[in-house]
C-alpha cells in the first residue's frame, strides 16, 4: 500500500513551493527542499497539529497553506488533530468555518477522512477494503487517497460519506470499526443529491458537497460552527509557521519542536487513558 501514495508527492510539492519565495534563508530553503511534506484536507485544515508516531513535529508552511513539513523522515502512521477547516476557502478565520473535531491519520503523504478510515484498520484490511470501496463507487484506490480538491467527483463524496460516519460515531462515543455498508448507502445519497456537472473542477465540486455535508451535520447538531471564544482561542494558540505572512522567515526553532514533541507525548499519554475508558465503557 505504502507505494501507493508515492505518486502523490509530484503533487503536494508545488503547493509547498507556491507558498514561498526565494528570499528565505538556508534553514528555511533547507527545509522545504528537503523535508518531508504532509498535506491535510478536509477542505484546508489550518492551525493543527501534525505529528508521527514517534512525536515529531510538522510545521505548517505558511498561514493561508495546508501542507506542513516535517523535518525528518516521518514514521508511520501520521495524525492531525486540531486547528479548523476554511470551509468557505477565504483563507480567513471566520464564525463561517467549523473546528477539525475529530482525528485525522495516515500511512501516507495526505490526510483525509479517507485516508483515515484506512489508517485504523490493519494495512492488509485496509487495502481489501479501499479495494472493495473504489470498486463499489467506481473510483480507483489512488483517488481515494489523493485530497478532495484535486479529487475525481466520486472520490470526493466517498471523503464526505466517510466525514459524516466519523463524525456520527464520535457523537456516539463509539470507537467501532467504520462499516463499508454504512459509507456506500450515504455514498449513494449524496450522489443522488449532487447536481454537478462532471467537467467542474476538483476544487469547485469538492467546495460545494463539503459545505452541504457540514450545513446538514450542522443542522443535526453534531458539529457546530466556530464562535467568537473559539476565534480568539484558536488565534492564541497558532503555532509558528515556516513562512508569515509577509514573506519574512519565521523564527521556528529546534528548542520549539523539542517542546511540542514533549507536550505531544504528554497529550497523547492522555489520550490513550481517555481511549481505553472509553472502551471499557462500551
């Protein structure tokens, strides 16, 4: 599987190297040359926290890029967790956009719904059953995997019906395995609801279904749209970038990573209590 995503990198490095211009010093050229860039999408994810299995850090290129770098060699599998998705993709924080409230992993260079429903199972079950998805939705595994604005029309409302699963069974308090069953019959809803022309773009069909999937689970009530609190919070908590806004190099240093990864395995310490109550008590 893991040769798989292999291809995707020809396609997340530009949008690293869009984001930045030639003036950056050497730690910064160094970086973006030579780390290792992750991308996550569930429309942009802004402001998480993207770490492997060991706890190295990603820092995210710039304010307005979803793609972060790691600096060395990320071990697999990757989670994001945190930040928010710019749903309207204006770039600006808004009470428009909702929080990225649940986890995202992968055994790849993309993080998605998708690729986290293949994350949590085994890499052999995994495979079976993106082969038994793309098969089922008429997809191939590679558009599964790719992120939803450079995603084939089928390959995106497969991302949303497994969104919207996430999200259920998180309300449900449950950490049961997801249901191919469950995410094809929502496939076919949406797909019997979505009204796109074929020949729109990536980027426009995955705009359009992603703000009608958040608009309905929003209506449900199980997730909800950022507030004033959430805004402030968010922006006082912004980790350090790689590139500010004005193009000047931020001043990301190694000291900051030694502590991230030391709060990192604090949270995920905790994590892993929360996890096993919360199985026990199923």
């Amino acid at each position: 599987m893991k040769k798989r995503y292999t291809y995707l990198i020809a396609t997340i490095l530009p949008l690293v190297f869009t984001a930045c211009n030639s003036s950056s010093n050497d730690t910064t050229d160094n970086l973006l040359t030579s780390g290792y860039p992750v991308v996550v999408e569930r429309g942009p994810v802004y402001d998480c926290n993207v770490t492997d299995s060991e706890g190295k850090i990603a820092i995210q290129v710039g304010e307005h890029n979803n793609t972060y770098i790691f600096k060395k060699k990320p071990k697999f599998p990757i989670r994001a967790h945190g930040g928010w998705i710019d749903v309207d993709r204006d770039g600006n924080l808004t009470e428009k956009d909702y929080s990225l409230d649940i986890n995202l992993s992968s055994y790849g260079d993309t993080l998605t719904p998708t690729t986290t429903f293949f994350a949590e199972n085994n890499e052999t079950d995994g495979e079976e059953l993106l082969e038994e998805l793309a098969k089922e939705t008429n997809t191939t595994i590679e558009e599964l995997l790719t992120v939803p604005s450079q995603g084939t029309k089928n390959s995106i409302i497969v991302l949303n019906a497994v969104y919207e699963k996430l999200i259920e069974r998180k309300n449900d308090h449950s950490n049961a395995p997801l249901a191919i069953k469950a995410i094809l019959e929502r496939y076919q809803e949406i797909l019997n609801n979505t009204n796109l022309d074929d020949n729109t773009s990536s980027l426009e069909m995955a705009s359009s279904i992603e703000e009608e999937t958040m608009l309905k689970l929003h209506g449900k009530g199980l997730i909800k749209k950022l507030d004033k609190d959430d805004i402030k919070k968010i922006k006082d908590k912004k980790p350090k970038k790689i590139k500010d806004d004005d193009e000047e190099e931020s001043e990301y240093e190694e000291e900051d990573e030694e502590k991230e990864e030391s709060e990192y395995e604090e949270e995920h310490e905790d994590e892993e209590e929360d996890n096993n109550s919360t199985t026990s008590n199923i």
